[in-house]
C-alpha cells in the first residue's frame, strides 16, 4: 500500500479509537471536510470499505494494541 501521512495515520487513529467525523475534526483542530477527505484517502490506500475495516487494519498492523 501507499505510505500513509503523518495526518492520516492521526485519522486512522482516531477511527479505531471510535471517534465521530466531528470529534476527529475538533481533536485535530481540523474542519469536517478535511476528515471526510483523509477518511477517503485511507480507504482509497487500505482497500477498506468502511470504518470497521479502517480500525481493523489499524489493529491488524499492530497501530492499536490488542
């Protein structure tokens, strides 16, 4: 896969950690669009079809402990 970015790899995170667009938006201090954007540009680079898949690839890489 695509290296992610340094904000992606925030993004991806915040997803797995459970986070709502609008609260990813507020920790990051980053506008609404934006997540939605660094929310596509993951799914795009990971394949994945939602945000399930997004924080399974987050545990499954080892960026979340089990």
């Amino acid at each position: 896969i695509e290296p992610l970015t340094s904000r992606e790899e925030e993004v991806l995170l915040a997803v797995a950690g459970g986070l709502t667009n609008a609260e990813i938006a507020n920790r990051l201090h980053i506008g609404l669009s934006t997540v939605k954007t660094h929310l596509a540009s993951l799914m795009t680079k990971l394949a994945a079809r939602n945000r399930v898949e997004i924080a399974m690839w987050a545990y499954e890489t080892g960026r979340i402990p089990h």
